[in-house]
C-alpha cells in the first residue's frame, strides 16, 4: 500500500468533492483536503495516522490535513460515503483541529446530537455538487462549516501545545517529508538506518511506526516505488530489462525479477509482453490475489474488493 500524496482534481475551482462506494478498501496516502468517511453500511478497518479501528454502520472518519490514511478491508462488505473539501472552503487561515481520535462512533454523535446532521451531511453536499442549482457553493459552504465547528465543539481535542500532541505533529511532518523524500530518490541506496535518521527513531522503532503508518514495511514500500517505476519503463522504453532494474534502484537482475513477481504477479519479461495499457498500476500493492481491482474512473486509492477467477 503505497502512501503517496494524493494531489485531487476538480471538475471546477470549488475544491469539494463527494463520492460512495461499495465493498472498497483504499490504499494509504495523504493530502491537503479535509477528508470524512461516512459508514452507511457494514464494517471497515480503517487506518488514520498511527490509529487502527474497526468501523461499523453509522460511525465517522475524520482525516485532517495531512494525515496518513488507508482502510484493509477486503474481507468484509461495505458502503463508504465520502466528502473531502479544501480547508480554504471553511476558513482563510487554517489550524488543525487535533482531534483526539479520528474515529467518532455512531453513539458518541448520538450523545452529541450530532448523528441526524452527519446522516443528512453526506446526502445534501452529494445533491448539491450533482444539480449545481443556483448558490449551490454557498449551501455545501454552510453545510461543511456547520458540521466541521460543531464536531470541533464536541468532540475531545488535545491541545497543540502539549509537548504530547506536539511530538505526534512533528512525527507526523516528519513521515510525510520522509515518504517525499522517497518518492524522488527511490533509485539511490536508502537503507533502514538512512530512514529512520531522518525521523530521528531507532530502527525497530521505527520499523513499527511505519507498518502502523502505511500498512506495509519500510522495504515493502521501497521495492514498491522501485517496481511502480519498472513496470512503467518496461512498458514505455525498449531499455533492456538489466538497465531498467539498475535505474531504479536495484542492486542485480535476480533480485529485480525476485520483486517484480512478487509485487505484481508477473515476470518482467512477461509483465513488458502484456496488453493492458495500464497495467503498471499494479505495482501500487501486491495484486497476487483476484479480491482486489482498482476501481474506474477514480485515483489510484480506491480498491474494490471482489472476488473472482482471474488471476493477476
């Protein structure tokens, strides 16, 4: 599960965006937005930062600005709802809110008397961004602003100050700066040391709080870069496949075909044969089983969970 930053687009300049799925998981990543996961139906295991929760029919997500988030839920049936908007669109100067948890179960909002709002929330904002009626900005704009402050009014927030919720920010910062970092120097030698200087962790610490982060290892995530890139080269050059391992960061050709075929479930060779058009995006996570498929028209986090004969 590759946690990348996730850079949305909009049909228009008003940076709200609203979608449901059933029986998805998505993949670990981050971005600017303010993201809430709704669960209309069934359950979802869901990762926000460094939390891990079952989530069940009627309970909220909140993912502020900037926090690592996925959900593994191939195992189970569900109907996600989703609103993810610009922090620009509720306020000019933005703080995050520092919730305690992301996770707000369905009787916690009940207690709050936020539940019906939170209910409606996803429906309306849904409605309004499909018509476009007239002021139809300014009614998800009050909608949005209303749910946000009054769940900051309710629900328990640590203070930023604390040296505490401080610590976890800068960790936080620190992983997003880390994982960049990767993305753009994935072909150089980065070892689990090198990593976790950067955060400035122990290795075994650090090993865990990064399988807690993004949901695989630190070596995982790095061979995934390494063979997202591959597939990509071996489907857009005629670079030999000794050349292509070497340029993306592996040390010989055995190694390379070891991880390609592990990652995506085909040879190099094989892999560069094929006819799917899109078929690097399999490199994103390891597709050794049919239950998963990325879902169209949609960024590469969201996976639907199916079962099937097709082997990939």
């Amino acid at each position: 599960m590759k946690a990348f930053h996730e850079v949305r687009t909009y049909h228009e300049d008003f940076k709200v965006w609203a979608s449901a799925y059933e029986d998805i998981s998505f993949l670990s990543h981050w971005h600017k937005e303010i993201e809430l996961i709704y669960i209309r139906s069934g359950k979802a295991k869901v990762c926000v930062t460094d939390q891990s929760f079952l989530a069940e029919e009627g309970d909220l997500i909140i993912c502020d600005s900037g926090d690592i988030h996925y959900s593994n839920s191939q195992d189970m049936e569900n109907s996600l709802e989703f609103i993810i908007f610009d922090p620009g669109v509720i306020t000019g100067m933005y703080e995050p809110a520092c919730f305690i948890s992301p996770f707000v179960k369905k009787d916690e909002l009940e207690s709050y008397g936020l539940y019906s709002i939170v209910d409606k929330l996803f429906d309306n904002v849904s409605r309004e961004l499909e018509s476009c009626n007239r002021y139809y900005r300014e009614v998800v704009k009050s909608r949005l602003c209303e749910i946000w402050y009054l769940l900051k009014r309710n629900i328990p927030r640590g203070n930023a100050s604390k040296p505490s919720l401080s610590r976890r920010m800068e960790q936080l910062n620190d992983f997003q700066r880390l994982l960049s970092y990767m993305e753009k120097h994935f072909s150089e030698d980065i070892s689990l040391a090198d990593a976790s200087a950067m955060v400035g962790f122990s290795e075994s610490h650090f090993s865990k709080t990064f399988k807690k982060m993004t949901g695989i290892n630190f070596v995982t995530y790095l061979n995934m870069l390494r063979v997202e890139k591959a597939a990509e080269c071996l489907k857009s050059s005629s670079d030999k496949v000794t050349d292509i391992a070497l340029s993306c960061g592996f040390d010989n050709v055995r190694t390379f075909n070891r991880v390609f075929k592990d990652i995506t479930g085909s040879t190099p060779s094989a892999f560069a044969k094929g006819t799917d058009t899109d078929a690097y995006d399999l490199a994103l996570y390891t597709r050794k089983t049919s239950e998963k498929q990325f879902v169209k028209n949609e960024s590469k986090t969201v996976i639907k969970n199916t079962k099937g004969d097709r082997e990939l």
